[in-house]
C-alpha cells in the first residue's frame, strides 16, 4: 500500500479528526488513511490523498469532511467483547432491580451496534418472572456505524466474532450470508447520534455507562472533558465500564475503581472528590 500524503495533507487530516472528534491519529497508524480513505477517493474520482484535502477545502462536495472523519473513526467491535464484563453488568443491574428500579444503560461509542444488542440479548435471556428489559441507548459519533447498527444487518465474519451459533440461531435470521438481529433485540436500543466531546449527554441519569475502547486515541485533555460528561450523565454510584486495556487511574478523579463490581468504576461523590 502506497502512502500517498504529503505533510501537509496529513496534518490536515489529523486536524480534522481530533478538531471532531477528540481522537488523535498517532504517527504509527497513519498507514490506516489510505486504506480507510480510498472509497472516498473512488467515489469522487481522486487520485490521491492530497487532491481529497484540496476538494474538501473548495468545499463545494456536500458532507465531504463528515465522511472523512466517518472513515477515519476505528469502528472495530464485536459481539459479547471482554465476555466476562457482561456477568458484572448483570450482577450491577440486579442490584438496580433490588432497589426497585428498571435500569438505565447507555453505550457511548457503540459503532456498528454490537455492544448495546449483546446487552439486549443478555437481558432478554433471562428467565426470571418479571425480569424487565432495562432501557439501553446507544449513540455513537459516527452517523454510518450509527445505521448499520439500526439495521442489525452483520456480515458472516461479524457474527462469529463473539456469538456461539445457539445465540445466532435463536436471536439472527441468516440469507446468503448476512445475519439480521431480530426486532426484539434493535427494538429494545434506542440508536442516537451522540458526539462525545461536543454535543449533550443523553437526557436523564443512568445506573451504567459503557465506554469501551472507545478513548484510547484521545488526548489526555478531551478523554479528562469526556469523563467529566460521563460523570454527569451517571446516578450518584453509577458505575463506568472501560475497555479491557483501559484505565480512570491517573487520568480523572471522577471515577474510581468499584470495591462492588472488580474490574467496573464508580462515580466518586462529590464530597469524597473534595475530600481527596
Ligand atoms: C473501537 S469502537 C468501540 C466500539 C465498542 N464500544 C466496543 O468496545 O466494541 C470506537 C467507537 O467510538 C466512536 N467514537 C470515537 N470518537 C467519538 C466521539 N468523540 N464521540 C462519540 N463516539 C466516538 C467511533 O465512531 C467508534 O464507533
């Protein structure tokens, strides 16, 4: 693959991502602009990454840089990801349930929509008499992972990414090998377009909020702003889940690692924040 940008133009791109979306392009991944460029590049009969950059510049290609930065976001996700997180996510929501309230998930960063439909099926597995769906939003800054995930549509590779087939079969209908989630499950995730580092949380407070790899590019300034809007949008105690390899140690007081649920972060309160 060549790699066809000049300075200029990667910086340029760089820009752009991190302007929208938070997230920084480090050196060691620019490898990843041309390939996730190159529809773009097909679609407008461009030869190259620098005359991309310039037609965005003239601007007069409707919704060009949105579909840059669309194509630059790392949407890699799968099914039941970090499986053992979901028995915690259980456990937490039971304690919610024991309090006498239907609990409130959100999934921030949910990209092509396999986080929020394995917290649907793994509440719509349970079998005790009354055991309600909790309410589930998922958003995402990215408007073409957001429809994918509306659609539930997932191609044969996605599906045996983290379902074993009893779950596919019971929850996907397959046809010439494309696997649609039942409405059950997209009917039970309320998909929005939410842009992290600009726009409002989602209204209303929730019991736990996944934002699993979704921080890992971003500079420490947007990921502390993030954390901050995470932090609002949680119930006092509310509890955070990170990805596998991430961490609030060192980066926020917001958050702490939950003596309750090993491996889950808790909203510190506010006095306990002061205290600190
Ligand atoms: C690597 S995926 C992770 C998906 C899922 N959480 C998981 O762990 O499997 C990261 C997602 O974060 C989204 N994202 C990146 N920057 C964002 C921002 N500023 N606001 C909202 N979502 C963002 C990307 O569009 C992408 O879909």
């Amino acid at each position: 693959m060549t790699y066809t940008a000049s300075p200029t133009t990667l910086a340029m791109l760089t820009a752009l991502l991190e302007a929208r979306t938070g997230q920084q392009l480090a050196a060691n991944r620019a490898w990843r602009l041309d390939i996730a460029l190159k529809p773009i590049l097909r679609d407008h009969d461009l030869a190259s990454l620098d005359a991309l950059v310039e037609t965005m510049m003239v601007g007069d290609v409707p919704l060009l840089a949105d579909r840059i930065v669309d194509a630059l976001v790392n949407s890699e996700s799968s099914f039941f990801r970090d499986a053992p997180v979901f028995d915690l996510i259980l456990e937490a929501c039971a304690a919610v349930e024991a309090a006498g309230r239907r609990p409130r998930l959100w999934s921030a960063g949910c990209a092509t929509g396999q986080e929020p439909l394995s917290l649907a099926m793994l509440f719509a597995e349970r079998s005790a008499p009354g055991a309600l769906m909790p309410e589930i939003v998922a958003t995402d800054v990215s408007e073409t992972a957001l429809a994918r995930a509306r659609e539930g549509r997932y191609t044969q590779f996605e599906v045996q990414r983290g379902l074993p087939i009893g779950r596919l079969m019971r929850w996907f209908d397959g046809r010439d090998d494309e696997w649609t989630a039942s409405p059950e499950l997209t009917r039970a995730v309320q998909f929005r377009r939410c842009n992290l580092v600009a726009d409002h949380v989602p209204p209303g407070r929730f019991d736990l909020v996944l934002c699993r790899n979704v921080l890992l590019y971003f500079a420490p300034a947007a990921k502390a702003e993030v954390f901050a809007r995470l932090a609002t949008a949680l119930r006092p105690g509310g509890l955070l889940v990170l990805g596998a390899g991430e961490t609030v140690i060192g980066q926020t007081q917001l958050f702490a690692p939950s003596r309750r649920f090993r491996g889950l972060y808790e909203k510190v309160a506010e006095p306990a924040r002061r205290a600190a």
